[in-house]
C-alpha cells in the first residue's frame, strides 16, 4: 500500500478524526506506525506535529512542532530537484491552502551541520463534515541512504568519466553558452579542461576555468571558431575540425594548428575535443619541401652538367671574338652576353647544389672559426649594398663534423637574404651558441619580417620576390642543412627575421 493510500484508507481517517476531536490517546496509534506521519491541525499551517518516525527523519524531539511556515527551521533548508522551496511550495502546506494531494514527492533535507536526507512525501488535505479543510496530513519514506547509494555510484562513474577524460591524449574542453535578452549567443565560458588540454595550451585549471573564449582563444572569431560554435548549439549538429589555426597566447607570433570536433553536451554547453597537429603539419611541410628539393636535384643531376658544358664553348667563342678589332664596336654587347651567360653559370652551380647524393667533405671544424675567416668578405659586401652594420656575437661551441665549403656557402647565402631584406641600412646579427646541448647558427635582421604567404613556401625552389633573384639560395640553404643532419627554423615579425640553423652535435658522416 503506497503512502498515498494509507493516508486515504477508512481506517486511517477514524483515527484523523478522533485526533482533530481533540482525543490525543489516538496519538499512541500514530506512535507505533511504520512510517513517519506529519499532521496539521493549524490552517496557518505554523504548527505542524511529527510522529516519532518522521521526527526522528527531521532530528527532532517526538511530536515537537517543526514548520517553515513558522520560520523556526533557519537551521535546515529543504530542496526539491536541487532548488531550495519556500514555505509555499510545501506538500503539507499545498495540501491545507491549495487542497491539493502529492503523491511521493522527492525532497532533500539539508541541515546547517551538513548532514543530508532524502524523503518521498506524500500528502492530502483533510476536511470536516462539510467538506471544509481543516487540517492536512503528510507521510514520509525515508530513502536516504538509497540516495545517497544512488549518488556515491554516480559519483564513482562520474570520477571514473572525469579519469578517462583527464587521460585522454587529446585536448577536451567544456564551455557554456552565454545569451543576451533576446536569447542571441554572445559569448562561451569555460566550464572543464582536461590535463592534455591544460599541458598543450601551457595554462592551469585556474586561469582557464570561467574565461570567456575570447579570452583563451583570441582568433575565435577570425578562425569561425565562434560561429561553428553557435551552429553546434542551434542545431545540435556535431562539426568536424580541420586545420584550424590558434594563436598560442603565452608565445607570441606562434601559431598552432588543431584538428577535432565541436559536439553539443545540453541545450547549453558544447564540448571542444581535439589535438595539436602543429609538429604534425610542420612535418608535413618539411617532408613536401624535401620532395620538392629531390625532384629538383634529380634534374640538376640529370642535365646540368650538360649545360654547363655548351655555354663554357659558348662563351670561349665569345671572349674570342670580342678581342678581334672587325668587332670592336660591338664590344659592349659582346660583354653583356658574357656576363648573362655567367650568371646562367652561377644559377646551374646552385642548381647542382640541391642535388642530393652531391659528394660532400666532412672534415672535424669549428663553426666560429669558418665564420671569423669569411667575416671580411661580409664586411665589404654589406658596405657594398649600402649602410648596413654586420655584428657577430659567437658562442662557445664544440666542433662538429662539416663541409667548410657548404658552410661557407650556407652562410653567405643567408647573409645575403638578410641584406636583401634591409635594402639600403638596418643591422645583421650573426650569432652561434648552444641551446639545450644543441649547436645553432643564427642570422637575423631588423627588417619588416616575411609575409605569411611566402613563410609557408621557404626553400621551394626558384620561390622569390625579388627581380633578378633565381630563388635557389634557401633551397640550397635547405639542402646543405639536410646534408649535415641540421633543421632550418624561422623565426619572424614586425621586428625583422631570423633564421635558426640548429645542428645534432655532433652531425654525422652520410
């Protein structure tokens, strides 16, 4: 029998009304029931008496009064779905001033001390002859320690959730959806990170959990982060991502590449999951530009030999007949197709350069050394191009195994990159040095920086913004540094470029 139909049994309203008669050794009956009774004989509602079972349930004395109508519980707070009630909303008071009837009714009962109980209330109203309320009657099961069961099992999957999460190797974030009074989304607030995702974006729980994603992503509304969001949210269609780009907020001029999805939680939240693909894409990059160089040093091996070959006749020939008198008036164009076929000469040497089984001359040496030899010839070529100051800021560094001859060339053809980009003054640095055990030339300049365009096309061959460049010097850059097992890093910005050479110390013998 439910606690609804006891309360409505003919046996239990005989003893209801000998009670509100006023005859209280019917109390002894509501003593010995099984469950906890509430009973009101007050239509205020400020007197309502509990059975030794419910009072033991509200931890009070056996039939002490206990009413929120009464405003004597400042010490306990009665909750139903996780929202505190008022005195109103009550099921013995619904029943008395509205007549309604509640049939087990969840509510939790918190005390000031911390201690928590669950109860299903049940309650009807109770009305004389006449069919006027006089009074109300409650029971209360008590499936406190069910609940409590119930959450310490939710708890230990949520914990379980949340442990797989925070293992997860990809980044997982949660952010809630803001509107303004017309219901629009102006803005997603973080709610969760995970620690993959706390590691890649280098932040702590602390500073990501509550900022708004304008804050942690400034590019959300240029890269449609923002957007693809809001949609999420609209339509509850889950949207893939690819290759989106983030600046990293700790490392300026840094950009990250992501790859993951965006994948609607309620009707509030949204789910980020993702990983960072930046090493993946730069990778990616290094390998195609590499290809590129193979494919162009497989035809400079092929054919440029003979080339060279033909135009070394070719210009014997001309130096010939340029000395003869019957020609001296052409003297002049005579020169300019030397010239012409020597600079064709010097691009097929360079285009030799990116072959990829070139023979190279690895010999122990010190890359400051190489450095302080040609340091003259750089002088004067800067002087040459204009006010340009060359400054050299050398390191302590151990010897490696190199070609001097490709470092020469390596050298001179980023030097001259750097002066390039100065035009007519500015200031070159050449630094070496160690960093974390691993040797590094640098070359850097105080120009106005590398377009994005261009950034992610450096060292395609015959790549160039300038008029008479050939655009195989980084190319040729790129190639030695694969030769003697180094890697070619950018680093560039409003404040100029700098090149990073950085070596395996020691490099290896092919």
């Amino acid at each position: 029998m439910s606690n609804l139909e006891i309360l409505n049994s003919p046996e239990f309203k005989i003893f209801v009304n000998k009670t509100f008669a006023g005859d209280e050794s019917s109390y002894h009956f509501f003593d010995m029931m099984p469950i906890g009774l509430s009973i009101t004989t007050d239509i205020s509602c400020k007197e309502i008496r509990h059975n030794p079972r419910a009072a033991s349930f509200l931890r009070i004395d056996d039939w002490s009064i206990l009413s929120h109508s009464a405003s004597n519980a400042t010490y306990l707070k009665i909750l139903c779905d996780g929202r505190e009630l008022l005195p109103e909303e009550m099921p013995i008071q619904r029943a008395t001033w509205l007549g309604e009837e509640i049939k087990s009714e969840e509510l939790e009962f918190v005390w000031n001390d911390g201690v928590r109980k669950f109860g299903l209330w049940s309650a009807r109203p109770i009305r004389d002859e006449t069919g006027v309320i006089v009074g109300a009657l409650a029971v209360c099961e008590d499936i406190t320690e069910r609940r409590l069961l119930e959450e310490e099992k939710l708890k230990a999957t949520e914990n379980r959730h949340l442990k797989y999460l925070e293992n997860m190797l990809e980044c997982f974030a949660v952010f809630r959806a803001e509107c303004d009074e017309k219901g629009r989304i102006v803005e997603f607030r973080s709610e969760y990170i995970n620690e993959s995702g706390r590691r890649d974006r280098n932040i702590t729980k602390e500073e990501y959990i509550g900022r708004s994603m304008r804050e942690l992503y400034p590019d959300s509304i240029e890269s449609g982060l923002f957007t693809m969001c809001c949609r999420v949210v609209e339509t509850g269609e889950s949207i893939e991502l690819d290759s989106l780009n983030f600046s990293n907020r700790k490392k300026p001029n840094t950009i990250e590449v992501y790859e993951g999805r965006i994948i609607k939680l309620d009707n509030e939240r949204i789910t980020l999951s993702g990983s960072n693909i930046t090493e993946k894409k730069i990778l990616e990059n290094e390998i195609g530009r590499l290809d590129r160089l193979n494919i162009v040093g497989e035809m400079a091996a092929s054919i440029g030999h003979e080339i060279r070959n033909p135009l070394t006749t070719v210009r014997g020939y001309l130096q010939m007949f340029g000395m003869k008198d019957k020609y001296a008036e052409h003297k002049e164009q005579f020169s300019t197709m030397i010239e012409e076929l020597d600079r064709a000469n010097l691009i097929i040497t360079e285009f030799l350069s990116l072959a990829k089984n070139k023979v190279v001359d690895f010999q122990r040496a010190n890359l400051n050394e190489i450095i302080t030899t040609l340091l003259p010839l750089l002088q004067a070529e800067a002087l040459h191009r204009g006010n340009l100051e060359l400054k050299i800021e050398l390191g302590e560094i151990p010897d490696l195994e190199l070609d001097k001859k490709e470092m020469r060339q390596l050298l001179m053809n980023l030097v001259r990159n750097a002066e390039e980009a100065l035009l007519s003054n500015g200031t070159i640095v050449i630094r070496t040095g160690l960093d974390e055990g691993k040797v590094f030339l640098s070359v850097q300049d105080s120009g106005h920086g590398i377009s994005k365009d261009i950034l992610d096309k450096l060292g395609t061959p015959f790549l160039t913004t300038k008029d008479n460049g050939t655009g195989l010097g980084l190319p040729v850059c790129y190639r030695i540094a694969e030769r003697h097992k180094a890697k070619i890093k950018v680093k560039t910005g409003v404040n100029g470029t700098t090149f990073f050479v950085e070596f395996n110390n020691p490099a290896t013998r092919e």
